[in-house]
C-alpha cells in the first residue's frame, strides 16, 4: 500500500479519525486529515526523495502544523522550479523476449487492458509518456521524463489545508497526525 497518514482528535481517551475532501482539490485522493503515498514511481514519497532528497517523514513528522504549514509552502515552491522526473523501471522479468516477439507481444498485450499505464511480468507500458532520456543500469532502466509535478503540488496544498484547518480550531493541542506504513 504505501503510507499513509491519518489525523486524530482526542478527546479524553477517545481518538476520533478526521478526513474531508478538500476544498482545492475535492476529488483528489488526498484529503483534509488523509495523506497517503504509494510505493510506485508516482507515490509522493518516492518523487520528494527523488527530485528533492527529502520525504513525507522529514519535512512533517513530529512537527508544529506551522512548520507543517511552512514545510509544505517551501516544498510546493522548490517543485515549481523542477522540470524533470527520473522514473525507476526494474527488470520485470529474467525472460527476454525475442527483438522479432515484441510488437507482437505488445499488441496482445495492450489489447487486453483498458489502463494508461501498467507493469506485466515482461514490460512497463505506457500512453503518452515523453522520453527525453534514457539510462541503462544492470538491473533496471532509468528515464528522465519532463514533468509538472502538478498531483504533487496539490497532495502539498491539501497538507497546507490540513495544517490550517487544525490551526483555525480551538483546542489544536489535542489534534496529532497517526503515521501508518
């Protein structure tokens, strides 16, 4: 699954589970009181330590929500600066397909499945992905990739919401993030 970060209420000995969609962002996965990362390439974990060396953990565990407020504004601005993505493709596979095989296998296989993007146990395939650049490794490919990182930025203001919406409430001592991976 990933991580994921929930915020609470206690009051008294109960602890209450607060999440709303965001006014921003109302049908993005993130929401007001729910954050979460996947472990693929697109996991805001993986793309903060890859683009910036930094991660969920550092820039809000155990932190004030100003600082968590404050952390999150500094991040949106430093990805607004970045161009490009580096995305990670592991060797799926130790059976390598023929050269003469793989139009054939890539049209069996596209013709099966409805998603934009997907992994099978032979290939990494995609709709629409621009390569700017690709690096051979031993074990995996590396591709750099123009990128916006337009869902990041959002996932980054819904924390900012989050920060603020504890802020604004009376009694914000008694509001803590739960930190689940």
């Amino acid at each position: 699954m990933g991580i994921e970060v929930y915020l609470l209420r206690r009051e008294g000995e109960d602890k209450h589970f607060i999440a709303q969609p965001s006014e921003l962002y109302p049908k993005h996965v993130f929401q007001v009181g729910y954050w979460r990362s996947s472990y693929n390439n697109y996991g805001i974990n993986r793309v903060l330590r890859r683009v910036l060396n930094t991660d969920l953990y550092e820039l809000f565990f155990d932190k004030s929500w100003e600082e968590i407020r404050e952390n999150a504004s500094r991040t949106i601005e430093l990805l607004k600066q970045e161009k490009y993505d580096v995305l990670e493709f592991y060797n799926p596979s130790d059976n390598e397909i023929q050269i003469t095989d793989i139009i054939k296998v890539y049209k069996n296989t596209i013709n099966d499945v409805r998603e934009r993007e997907f992994s099978t146990r032979t290939a990494h395939y995609f709709e629409g992905l621009t390569v700017l650049a690709i690096f051979p490794g031993q074990d995996s490919v590396r591709v750099v990739v123009p990128s916006d990182f337009e869902y990041i930025i959002q996932s980054l203001e819904i924390i900012k919401e989050t920060a603020d919406f504890v802020i604004s409430r009376p009694g914000r001592e008694n509001y803590e993030l739960y930190w689940k991976d």
